[in-house]
C-alpha cells in the first residue's frame, strides 16, 4: 500500500500521475503581485489564473507575493512557508468526482505583523506591478450608509499615530506608495477581488480619503500613477473541512495541510485599465472588458444574494449546507421567483448574455451537492453583505414600484436570524462585525419591528419609504408567529412567477 506524499516542492515529482503539478521552474518566477489576503478564494481563484498561465504558456513575471496581515493569517503562513508556497486545488464535480492540482503560482509571504517594513518595501520593490486584495466586504473601512471613510475605527486611528508600523491594508498601501513616489518608481494598479459592486471604485475610494487626510502631499503622484480596475469574481470556495484533507490523502495520496475545495465553474471579469501592465490571463479564460458593471450586478444579485437568500432561510429552517436548503423545493421556488421576478428587472441591458441559462446554472450549482458550503459562513458578517448584494434590487423596484416581496422577507429573515436561535431552538453564533448592534437591534424588533431597520449603516433612509416598512414589518411578523417553511409557501403559493 502506497503512503501519501507530504507536500513540498522537493517532493513534487513523488505525486502521482493524475494530479497536475507546476512544471515550471518555480525558481525563475519572477514576483510582480502582491495579494493582500491569502484565504481560499484567492487560492482557488486568481492564483489558479495564473498558475495555468504559467503551466500552459511560460509565462515567468507574474509569480505572486501573498501578505497575511492579521494575526489570523499566521496559519496559512505557516502552512504555505512549510510547504514552500504549494497547495492542492481540489474540483468537485456535479457528479461527485474530483480532480486535484497542486498550485504553484504563490512564491513568497509575508507575515506582517512580524515585519511590517517587508511588506512596505515589498509593494514598493520595481518588480511589483499589481496589489490585489481579498480582504472581504467591510475590509474597505467605508460606512455604507454614507458612503465615507470610517476614521473613528480604533485601527485606523493606531495606523495615523504609527505610520511606520501600520495594521491595515491602508496603512501599509500608503506607505508603501509613499516609497514609490520617492524612489521616482512607475505606476501600479491596485485590484481588487472582492465581492463588492464597483470594487475598484470603493477601493479607490478608500484609498484616497485615507491618503488625503494621513499624507496629502501623495495624492498628486497617486492620482496620476495609480489604477484601480472594477472586476466581476466567481467561484464558489466553502470552508476545507477535515473530510476533504482525508479525501486528499487517501486517492491521491498528497499529505497537505490546507488544501482548498472549490466548484468547477469559474469566471474573472476585468476592466482593462493597468498602470504598469498585467499577465495575460485572458489566454487562460479571464475576460477583459471596457465596462464590468453590468457582469458585477448580474452575479451580486442573484447569486451573492442568492447565497444570502438560502443561507437566511436555510439557517432558520435547521440547515446546515446552502445544498440542503437548494434542494429543498419549497426554497428553490423561492429563490427562482426572487431571481425572475425580483432581481432580473433591475438588471438592465446584459448584451449577449443569456440571462435564463446563467440562472438556471446558478440553481444546479447551488444545489450541487458535493459542495458543501457551510450555511454559517455564507450568513457570516451579513452586515457587510446585505446592503451590496440585497438592498440594492429593493431599492430599484421601489423606484420601479415593482416587487420587493421576496427581498423583504429575506432582510425579515435577516432580522430573525440575529435572534441566534433556529426554529428547533438550536443556538448558533452570530459571527459580524456588527453583532453586538445587530443581536440587539433584533431584540427589539420583538416589540417594535422597525427598531432593526434603524440600523443606518446598513439601511439609510429606507426606513422612510412607508412601502418597504409596511413590507418588512408584516414579513417579520408572520415569520415569527408561523415559521419560515410555512411563510415561504405562501409566498411561492400566491404569487405568480413573471418570468
């Protein structure tokens, strides 16, 4: 009986033949992006770009830098310091098979709070083309409400007084410009792949309040050198959990730490606005485009909300996998009348796009049942989800006085959610940011349904549209007193789907 392998490039040519290993030599890459966020998506996703491009066409200048920033990080920097950089992509397919491929493209890291002017020098450093960011929905620091920089964030104000030691991505960016500026150093994008509409834009925003109020005289030279391209990213990446590890260790017999699983459908859309050039990721499947707006509205709100949708639902009901709650009949008619009828009218003109089949995938993958996405991380730091993936379509269907039924009673199960105990009386954390406001805010909505839509970083001034109140506040109701199963099919049962 063979025994697996442990994984490190000195053991690479001891994997087995069908698992894809780099046959590039890895010590010749030269490293022209730093990513900001080493967690699994961008291990399945922008780092399996680019490791392909390498494999496939040579490519040798776009080896990538991660940077684990928070204490946190310091597992997977560990992890991937032990393993010299590798880890294994495992694909789940609709039918239950896999595939693995040890990725190569990540040939350096930095631990950041060990040494904070490594990374400062790092981003710096001519080589250095691009910064890519992972760093989650409410990493960019902005009060979505108001749309402005939060300088009252206890880390923000430690990074003002310690400029030479900072904490946040801000900090370290600014800095790290500041050098580049100095040095008479060329131009540098900063990409973001998180899962925000306009992404670029909301980092550029960020960015430049940061700089204007911490190292004014920057701004000039960032403005003239400094890109920030919008993209659309997909590619469903759940928690890695024991089973897969053991999975990987007995068929393919790779020992690795912390491999990451992912579905197999995989999309990048990006404007093509690079300061100092880019890898040509499109020979590898990326899609470059003049204008992503209408791939990022299409994919945030209908498959981050529906992710949300099912999550909420599903969380409520006793779930605990987005596939369970897909294939449940009652919420997949849920969910596919929310698209049709809720969603797709907001979405405008999407050119040759065929709406109705993206849908139907979107279903097929959420109700793929090898991917077992965890319901609590799908509802994690919600606060920073709902308002880009869900409120958006309530807000342009009362605008269109369409329908916002659906969408309410998701924001109602939202509410419902934050009591912190399922239908079977079965706790579970409430895991955001904003947990101790959100727990509360619920809490009150017992007396006064509207006490959670006062939460304004997160509604605004929707609590003074009488339409969406009276919605929500009759949703929240009738999910407390009959259950979500049973509100569910009287929504399915007595409106009609338009599509």
């Amino acid at each position: 009986m063979k025994t697996s392998v442990v994984l490190n490039q000195e053991n690479l040519s001891s994997v087995l033949s069908n698992v894809k290993v780099p046959n590039y030599n890895r010590d010749e890459i030269i490293t022209s992006i730093v990513h900001i966020g080493v967690g699994n998506f961008h291990r399945s996703h922008q780092a399996y770009y680019t490791d392909m491009l390498m494999e496939q066409f040579g490519v040798t200048d776009c080896g990538i830098c991660g940077i684990g920033l928070l204490d946190y990080d310091r597992k997977i920097y560990n992890i991937l310091k032990d393993q010299d950089g590798l880890y294994t992509l495992m694909v789940k397919e609709l039918d239950g098979t896999y595939s693995a491929r040890v990725i190569g493209s990540i040939v350096e890291f930095i631990f950041a709070p060990e040494n904070p002017l490594a990374v400062i020098e790092k981003i710096a450093h001519p080589d250095i083309k691009i910064v890519s960011l992972t760093i989650t929905e409410g990493g960019y620091n902005l009060n979505e409400a108001t749309g402005k920089f939060d300088f009252s964030n206890p880390v923000i104000i430690e990074d003002m007084k310690n400029p030479r030691s900072p904490k946040t991505v801000f900090g370290y960016l600014t800095q790290a410009l500041k050098l580049r500026m100095e040095r008479e150093l060329g131009g540098i994008t900063i990409q973001s792949c998180d899962n925000i509409q306009g992404n670029g834009d909301v980092a550029k925003k960020a960015l430049t309040d940061y700089i204007k109020e911490t190292e004014p005289d920057l701004l000039p030279w960032f403005e003239e050198n400094v890109s920030f391209p919008n993209a659309m990213v997909d590619r469903i990446t759940p928690v890695t959990v024991l089973e897969d590890k053991e999975i990987l260790k007995e068929e393919f017999l790779i020992d690795d730490q912390w491999p990451v699983v992912s579905e197999p459908f995989i999309q990048w859309v990006i404007e093509d606005d690079f300061k100092a050039g880019r890898p040509v990721w499109e020979k590898v499947g990326a899609q470059f485009v003049e204008n992503v707006i209408p791939f990022e509205n299409m994919k945030l709100r209908l498959l981050n909300a529906g992710h949300t949708l099912l999550g909420m639902l599903g969380a409520l009901y006793g779930y605990d996998t987005i596939d369970e709650a897909a294939n449940d009949p009652d919420f997949e008619k849920f969910l596919v009348d929310f698209m049709d009828i809720e969603v797709t009218p907001t979405l405008g003109d999407l050119g040759e796009i065929n709406l109705k089949d993206y849908k139907k995938s979107l279903v097929d993958r959420f109700q793929n049942i090898y991917i077992k996405d965890l319901i609590s991380r799908i509802c994690s730091e919600s606060s920073a989800k709902v308002p880009i993936f869900l409120l958006p379509t309530i807000k342009d269907q009362i605008t269109g006085k369409g329908n916002i039924s659906r969408a309410n009673f998701v924001v109602a199960a939202w509410c419902r959610y934050n009591d912190g105990v399922d239908e079977n009386n079965k706790d579970y954390e409430i895991k955001d940011a904003m947990s101790d406001r959100l727990i509360r805010a619920a809490a009150l909505s017992h007396k006064d349904p509207v006490e959670f839509l006062k939460i304004e970083p997160i509604f605004g001034d929707l609590i003074e549209n009488k339409d969406f109140v009276e919605s929500f506040t009759i949703a929240l109701e009738k999910l407390r007193e009959k259950g979500v199963k049973n509100c569910v099919q009287d929504i399915n049962a007595t409106e009609t789907n338009l599509s």
